[in-house]
C-alpha cells in the first residue's frame, strides 16, 4: 500500500506578509488560489494559510510566540532544505520562470537550465527562495 503526501505546512516568520508572495507562487503552479483556507487553529495558537490542490495542499503556519525573531535556514536541523515541483516539460519549466521573474522571489543560480553535471542528465530546473527564505524548485526530468 502506498501512503501519498497530501499536505506540507511551514512556518513564516509572518503570514499575512508572506501570503501576498505565496499567492503568487501557487497560481503560477496551477492552484486556485479563491479555495484557499485561511484561519486560526485555537487549539494550536497558529494562523494558517493551505493552498488546496486537487492532490496536494501545501499551508504556511505562524510560528510560535518565542520565536519570532528566527530566521529560516534550509540546513537548519527540522528544517525543510527544498520542496520540489514537477512540470510536465521544459517549455513549462521556462513558462513559470517567466512568472517567477515578477514575484518577489530570490531566483537561485540565474534562469531555468540542465543540472547535468550536479543531478541528472535532461535534469532541466529552476530553484528560487522566498522572501523569507523558504527553498523551492520547479524541475522537469523525462520518464
């Protein structure tokens, strides 16, 4: 039996600055973002923003009282290095980099290419931060 992710959340240092950007991000990779869920979970002292998709949600979190002041660090222990989206081919790739470009993003190692040498052959992506500093990918690898 197989037991697919169905959600990811993660924290940001402030939500409702952060969901300008994520609204972005999310209706670049396909979602619609008027479905999206916005609340307060009492029971967990946390605001919450999930991007819901047809097999996959993704949320940001606020974080906890004490540590506001954090930074987020990809190689910090816990913390997520990168997540990864598959497109379906390069021209994809290149079509959600050009939306990228109007975001507030910090895009990682200039415009979509092949990672080759350092991945795979025909590993063609895109890698990008957001303004917190969350690590993302948008990649395409034929089958």
């Amino acid at each position: 039996m197989k037991y697919p992710i169905h959600h990811v959340q993660v924290t940001v240092p402030d939500v409702e600055k952060a969901e300008a950007f994520y609204d972005q991000l999310f209706e670049l990779l396909g979602y619609d973002i008027s479905q999206k869920f916005k609340g307060y979970l009492e029971h967990a002292d946390m605001q919450v923003i999930e991007y819901l998709g047809e097999n996959f949600d993704f949320g940001i979190c606020s974080p906890k009282k004490e540590y506001l002041q954090e930074q987020v660090d990809a190689r910090k222990p816990g913390a997520l290095q990168h997540l990864a989206f598959f497109a379906e081919s390069r021209a994809a790739v290149d079509t959600f980099y050009q939306g990228l470009k109007q975001t507030e993003a910090k895009i990682l190692h200039d415009e979509p290419r092949e990672y080759k040498e350092k991945i795979a052959p025909h590993y063609y992506a895109v890698f990008f931060e957001s303004p917190d500093g969350l690590r993302f990918e948008v990649f395409h690898y034929p089958e």
